[in-house]
C-alpha cells in the first residue's frame, strides 16, 4: 500500500491480509527497487521474491508500525528482536537470583525467630509469676482448706478416673449425658500439637498456626502457648480408646489440623 504524503514520499509500504501478512515499511530506495513506483501493494513474500532474497532487519524503516506486536520485524525476527530486548534491559542470571532469594529468606528467618524468642520470654515470665503465686497461696493456706483440697482433688481423680463430668469444658472431650466422650476432630488437633512439640516446634508458634486456622480454645478464646502445653499435657487424654474412633482418625489421626 502506498500513498503521497505532502512531501512527495510514500508514507506506508506493504500489504495487510490477514493470517498472512502484515502492514509494514521498507525504506524508500529498496521499496522503488522492486516496486518501481510509489504506488502498490505487495506482501512480505512477494517483495522478498521480487528482491531476490529474504529480508534483513536494516531493509525496515524505525517506525513505530514495524515494532508493533506481532508486526513485520516480530514476524521475520523473533529471536533478534528478543535478544535486542535482552541486551537493551540486562539479563538477570540463576546465582544472582539465588543470591537475592537467599538474602530475602535470611532476613525472614531472622526476623520470626526475634518475634518467637520474644514470646517464649513472656510465656516464661507468665509461668514464673503463676508459680510464685501458687507457692505464696499454699503457704498461707489454713490446714483445714489444705484437707479440702486433698479430698477434692482425689474426687476429681475418681470422676477422671471413670470418665465422668468433673468440669465444665475440657478441650478434646463433650458430655454427654454426664460422662465425658472424645470429640474426635479436637482429639485429631491434639495429637497435631504433640506431634509438632516432638518435633521441637515451639509452643507459640503451634498457637499462632492454630490461630490463623480459625481453631479456638473449648470456650472460644484464641490458643498461647501456654494453654497448648497444658492441653497436650492433660492426662485424661490418654485414656480414651482409640478402637471408637471413626475410620478417618484411625487413617491420619494427628496429621493434618480439622475445624
């Protein structure tokens, strides 16, 4: 295709069909060499036979039409155009990437382990204070209430025993009809938490992770780091019979965290 601009000169060379060609421009001197007028219409393929030889990247005009996506150029020169564009912003090679990463993995890691050492620090304080008090109140406690204690604690370790109620709620068991059964979907995040204590995970973080989960407390309140411990500590968990558990505890009881 060719037009007379004002100056006299053809302002667009080539040809649009489509899925075969493309509109572009060859410079003024090569396009009168096969067309001998300003005027015509000739497809890539016919110009190059009519040249006598494929095109080359200097046979285009820098126009903005022979850059475009999928244009004349694109079509011709995939791979020039793309090692062009390669060179033109720099090459980002695999060390310097693996370099990168691993400075951006240290910096994280650096960071959870500040924020997990200043939690073990306040759950250690919070365990400290609550055992000073437990030591300053059995001090001044009367023989009398110290008796008391004594009777109600081997109650309590009676009801344990024979798996009746002896408090309102204790995670990983419901009452029903006033003994205490496994709520087997609480039983398979205990056995979470063991697994991942064994494995030295700390205890906030196995709280943070059961937090972001959406898993509460029996009573809805969010998990520490001190409430996992005790959970996972209390005895009466291991004396529920594995043999009632439903078929999907029994195959990966303990695996995987459940709502």
């Amino acid at each position: 295709m060719s037009r007379f601009p004002k100056r006299g000169r053809p302002s667009r060379v080539g040809l649009k069909t489509p899925g075969v060609n493309m509109h572009y421009m060859l410079k003024t001197k090569l396009w009168l060499e096969i067309n001998n007028e300003y005027k015509g219409l000739l497809c890539l393929i016919c110009a190059q036979i009519r040249l006598g030889r494929k095109f080359v990247p200097t046979d285009f005009k820098a126009v903005p039409l022979n850059f475009k996506r999928n244009g004349a150029l694109a079509t011709l020169f995939p791979d020039e155009i793309t090692a062009h564009m390669v060179a033109f912003v720099g090459e980002e090679t695999i060390d310097e990437q693996n370099v990168h990463y691993k400075a951006m993995q240290s910096m994280y890691t650096d960071s959870l382990q500040k924020e997990l050492s200043e939690q073990d620090k306040i759950v250690a304080m919070t365990l400290e204070a609550e055992e000073s008090a437990r030591k300053v109140l059995s001090k001044n406690k009367p023989k009398k209430k110290t008796n008391t204690s004594k009777s109600t604690k081997k109650a309590m370790s009676a009801l344990k025993k024979n798996k009746k109620a002896y408090t309102g709620a204790v995670y990983g068991w419901d009452v029903k009809q006033g003994a205490l059964v496994p709520n087997w979907k609480e039983q398979n995040n205990i056995d979470w938490m063991k697994f991942q204590i064994k494995y030295d995970v700390a205890g906030a973080v196995v709280a943070k992770t059961l937090n972001e989960n959406g898993l509460t407390g029996k009573k809805g309140g969010k998990w520490t780091s001190t409430s996992v411990l005790r959970t996972i500590r209390n005895e009466l968990h291991s004396t529920r019979n594995d043999d009632e558990a439903p078929r999907w505890f029994k195959k990966r009881g303990g695996k995987s965290l459940k709502n």
